[in-house]
C-alpha cells in the first residue's frame, strides 16, 4: 500500500514538473519571438536578459527529474541488500 502510494506521488510530482518546465519554457520562447519582430527592442538585451533564467530553469527541472528517476526504487541503499543475501 505505502509503495503504491511512493508512486502516485512521483507521477504526480513528476506531471507538475513536467508542466511546469514546458510552461516555463513557452514564456522565454514567446518573450524571444517578441523580442525579434520588434524593431524597437535590442535583440542582445533580450538575449543576455533571458538567456541566464532559461539555463537555469531547464538545468533546475531536468535534474529534479533525473533525481526522481534515480531514487524511484531505491527503497534501501544497495549495500543492505547485498548483506541481506
């Protein structure tokens, strides 16, 4: 029952973060996309305003995940299951 449980919430962790990145990640490309059909808007502004949050976002949420992926199924640390044997 508590592993069922572990794993709901890790697909529902896992589905928030999942929307939120994709959300996040729109905005920075529509902010882009404004930023270039503008004429009144300096191009490099744009680009070294937004480019900084965005690598930090991404890099935020793919290591989020990948530690979610990672610890999924480790209810004990390996050594304790080797020595259980």
């Amino acid at each position: 029952m508590n592993d069922d449980i572990k794993g709901k919430l890790t697909y529902i962790i896992s589905l928030m973060v999942a929307a939120t990145l994709c959300f996040s990640v729109a905005v920075i490309v529509v902010a882009f996309v404004v930023g270039l059909w503008f004429d009144n808007i300096d191009n490099a502004e744009i680009f070294k305003t937004i480019s900084a949050p965005f690598n930090a976002i991404v890099g935020g949420f793919i290591g989020l995940l990948a530690g979610m992926k990672l610890s999924n199924n480790d209810s004990e640390p390996p050594c304790r299951r080797k020595n259980d044997d």
